[in-house]
C-alpha cells in the first residue's frame, strides 16, 4: 500500500488537503480565508481531473485484458477444431507410401 501511495498522482493531493484542512479546523468547524478556499477548490478540481484520467486509463487497460483473454480463447477454439480436422482427415485417407527399393520398383503404396 506504501507503495501506491508514493506513485499514485492522488496521493500527494489528498496529503495536501489534508494538511489545510487540519490546520484550518477548530472545534467550531472549517474557517478558511477566501484565498485558501479559492486554493481548495483549485486542488479539488485537479484531483476531479486526476481520478477521470485514471479511469480513463483503467478502461484502456481492462479492455486491453478483455482482448488478450478472447484471442486465446479464439486460439484454443481454433487449434482444437484445426487438430480435430486434420486427425479425421488422416483417418478417412491415409496416405502413407512404402518405398520399394527393389530393382524397378515402384513407390505407389502395394507391397
């Protein structure tokens, strides 16, 4: 979870405001200066705009794994009906040639 916290572009935000906001609490509530509250507001946005970005990118990513977990299902699909055709094929026809090596001999499949 350290770990997060120290590559998340939230994180640092989120540490941020909760500084201001401790320092500007009392046992009354939340009093801040217009400027501080101005700058809050600020903050608040650009963490608005952080969070869509991250969605944004959870999206891309999750339809990036969708992707890669349909084409190998495609691929077993494929391989097990590829496997199956050829194994019935070679069943129904065998084409297996036994050489004859005698003098004259011909490679047509008779013994």
């Amino acid at each position: 979870m350290a770990a997060l916290s120290r590559t998340s572009p939230i994180a640092p935000e989120i540490g941020l405001l909760a500084e201001l906001l401790a320092q500007n609490t009392t046992e009354t509530g939340l009093t801040l200066p217009v400027d501080r509250a101005e700058w809050l507001l600020e903050r608040l946005d650009l963490l608005k705009r952080q969070i869509a970005n991250l969605e944004h990118e959870l999206g891309a990513f999750r339809v990036s794994e969708n992707g890669k977990a349909v084409a190998a299902v495609l691929d077993d699909l494929s391989l097990e009906v590829m496997q199956h055709g050829v194994l019935e094929a070679a069943a129904s026809e065998p084409r297996i040639i036994y050489p004859q090596f005698g003098k004259g001999g011909s490679s047509n499949g008779k013994a």
